[in-house]
C-alpha cells in the first residue's frame, strides 16, 4: 500500500497568456492560449511521484479522450490508479489566465470531479486506512472531503490539506488536520482576518492553531513560507527566481512538503525543500509539465545555498 494517497481532482487547464489582466468589461488581446494537464490533485500526485514518493492517486475521470490522456500520463508516471474511476460526466476543464508577471487567475469547472461521492468512498475506505499520510484539496465535492478527513483522523492517518480553492470550514474539521497549507488569500477566507501584513498573517496563522490544526504553514509566494505550531512561528525564506508561470506552485510544493514529511524531515527543512520546488515549478509554463524531479530540486537547492 501507498505511504502517500492523494484525493483529488484532474483537470485540462486552457491556459490564456496576456499582458494584462482584464477587467470587468474590458476585453484584451492575449499572447497564446495552449493546453495542459493539470488540477490540484494530479499535481500534487505528480510532484509526490516525480520526487521519489512511494504515492496512489484516487479520484473522478470522465470517460472520454481527457480521462484517458490523464489515465495513460499516470502510467507514464508509474503511479497507482486502481481507484481512479469513470463517469459520464466530461473530465473537469479550466480557464487559466496568466499574465506578464507569471501571476494566474483560474476558473475550473468541477464537471467530473464531484461525480467522486460516498458510494466511491466507501470503496476506497481500506486504502485510507492503510495509507500514511492523505493529501486532500477542496476541488472536489465538500462533504465527501470532509467526511475523508473524519476517517482518515479516526484510522490514525495524518492529513495534509491543501485548502483550495478556500471555503470556510468548521472547528470541528479544523480540528482533525495534521497539516494545513493555505496561501495569503486562502488563510483570510478560512480565517476571516486580515492577511495583508506578516504580524496579520500571523493572527490568523494562530487562529487556525486554536481551531486545533496541528500545523500551519503558509505559502507567501516568492517571499516562503510561515510556519506555525505548537513550538511557535518559523519564517522560512524562499528562492529568488524569475516567474514565467506560478499556476501549480502550491501544489508542487504540498506534493514535496509531504515527501519530505514521510521521509522523516524536521518540518522547517521540510518546507526549505517545498519551497525549492515551488521555485523550480514557476520557472515553467504548464501545470503537469512545470512539475520537477527529486534530481533536479536536490541540484537547485545545492547550487541555491
Ligand atoms: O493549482 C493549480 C491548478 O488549479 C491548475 O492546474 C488548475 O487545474 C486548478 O485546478
């Protein structure tokens, strides 16, 4: 059985390159528009996979040429997908902007992904319990997730959430994640606080922990990340890199954040290493082809200090 299961959504970026954003009304000339693989789930599978992780990928595919253009990349990739199943529903698309500055904007539009509801969990229920760690998103239906984290909590398996796209979500949910992974935004929806400053991030980062989330750690983009636990608030610095493209930066880094977890890395030097990704991964355009190696991310973090 896998140490790492990811539960999580696919999706086909179609992915828009301009200058600008536009705004409400206004329409701009774009630079190219091109397809990729992508969603939070097979992301972070594909990083978990690509760094070494020893990793199973559960989810929703549409039983059409995108379900098996995804089905095919997850044999490429050696990855388990026994638990991959297929609907009637098309496989989820996304409308992806990215402007000059590599900064994204996305729209996914669920389709099969919350196809995935309890009768599937209840088939899945022995690989939660025999896994290690379980990555989850919320790009897939909410009440199935959350009824996830209960099982995986009461079976003893450590949770991973990366909360996105951010709803707000109960204590008693809270309450039951081992590790929470939300950006500046996603914090400040969860929390209902202010994260424009590091003190603010802060606030909010503790709210959570009194929620009863075991740890925090919050991706501030370019800048790192925050981590907060028990033992206090630990700022780990990022890269300075140049950004083509931050679309999957998130989920590179919740994918190598939770190999470096089940390796048995302390949590800071676990985050030094999801950082290193991250910054690798915004070098890239594309979500499933931006996703780097183990060599690769050792190589960058050698050369990088
Ligand atoms: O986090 C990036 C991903 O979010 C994209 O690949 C897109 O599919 C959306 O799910």
């Amino acid at each position: 059985m896998a140490k790492i299961t990811v539960i999580g959504s696919f999706v086909v970026d179609n992915v828009a390159k301009m200058d600008k954003f536009p705004q409400t009304g206004e329409t701009v000339l774009g630079t190219s528009l091109e397809i990729f693989l992508g969603g939070k789930g097979a992301n972070q599978c594909i990083s978990v996979s690509r760094l070494g992780g020893d990793v199973e990928m559960i989810g929703m595919l549409g039983n059409d040429e995108n379900g098996r253009i995804f089905r095919k990349l997850l044999a490429d990739e050696g990855i388990a997908a026994t638990h991959v199943f297929s609907c009637n529903r098309p496989t989820a698309v996304a409308h992806v902007q990215i402007n000059a500055e590599g900064q994204n904007r996305i729209c996914v539009i669920a389709s099969a992904n919350h196809e995935f509801g309890f009768e599937e969990l209840d088939q899945i229920d022995g690989i939660i319990k025999a896994t290690e760690l379980v990555i989850l998103q919320l790009e897939m239906r909410l009440d199935v997730t959350k009824e996830i984290i209960r099982r995986a909590h009461e079976y003893g398996v450590k949770i991973l959430l990366n909360p996105a796209p951010a709803v707000k979500l109960e204590n008693e949910i809270l309450s039951l994640v081992d590790y929470i992974t939300p950006n500046e935004s996603e914090l400040a929806l969860l929390t209902g606080l202010p994260t424009e400053t590091d003190e603010q991030v802060i606030i909010a980062a503790n709210k959570l922990l009194t929620c009863g989330t075991k740890t925090v750690v919050v991706t501030l983009g370019g800048r790192g990340a925050l981590v907060a636990a028990r033992e206090g608030i630990t700022f780990i610095p990022g890269y300075r890199v140049s950004v083509v493209d931050t679309v999957a930066a998130g989920d590179s880094f919740n994918g190598a954040l939770a190999v470096a977890l089940m390796e048995g890395k302390e949590l800071c030097e676990a985050v030094r290493f999801a950082n290193a990704m991250g910054a690798l991964t915004v070098q890239k355009s594309g979500a499933i082809p931006s996703l780097h190696t183990r060599v690769q991310v050792d190589s960058f973090m050698q050369n990088n200090g």
